[in-house]
C-alpha cells in the first residue's frame, strides 16, 4: 500500500510540482497575454495545491494541479465578468425620464 504524499509535510512535493511551474505560466500566458498575470496565477494555483493536495503519484499531482490552473481561470473570468462593471449615472438622462413618467403625465393619460 502507498504511503498519501501530503504536500505540507513533504519536501519532496516541492521537488514535485516545481517542474510544472514553467508549464502553469505558459497555459496562464496564453490565456491572459500578461507574463505577471500569468506568474501570479500560476503562484496561486502552486500555493493552492500544496496546500491542500495529497498524491500517490507524480502522475496525480500533475493532473490535480492542472485542474486546480483550469477552475482557477474559469474563476478568474467569472470574477472579471461580475466585479468589472462599471456603472455611471446620467442625472440630466435620469430626471427627463422622471419627468415622462411623472404621476401627474401619467394620470392625464
């Protein structure tokens, strides 16, 4: 039976998942086109599966991690998509409406 690597208790997880780093920042590059968007989510992704992760096999750990590079992107473009808006007000806009809509137009009609 194999012994569970917990990467927080080995320094060999760290010799583990060190190689793949070139590899996270190339698929982030290719993503976002921004070589420090791409380390820092590639530093993200690597703090994350040290974290948590427990592999039998380097095998596993690479395909936990690259798993671990696609949520995280799907993650960063919802993220993007829900907290870039940008939302101004037009007070001239706003009160002509007011003024359309008014209860006392609306009565007449």
């Amino acid at each position: 039976m194999r012994a569970h690597l917990k990467a927080a208790d080995s320094p060999d997880s760290i010799a583990l998942v060190a190689p793949l780093r070139p590899a996270l920042v190339k698929y982030f590059l290719r993503k976002c086109g921004s070589a420090p968007e791409a380390e820092d989510l590639a530093q993200d992704v690597l703090e994350r599966a040290l974290s948590k992760a427990r592999w039998e096999t380097a095998e596993q750990a690479k395909g936990y991690i690259f798993r671990i590079a696609v949520n995280r992107w799907h993650d960063r473009n919802r993220r993007s998509l829900t907290h870039g808006v940008v939302v101004e007000w037009d007070d001239a806009a706003s009160f002509a409406q007011a003024e359309e809509s008014s209860p006392e137009r609306v009565l007449k009609q």
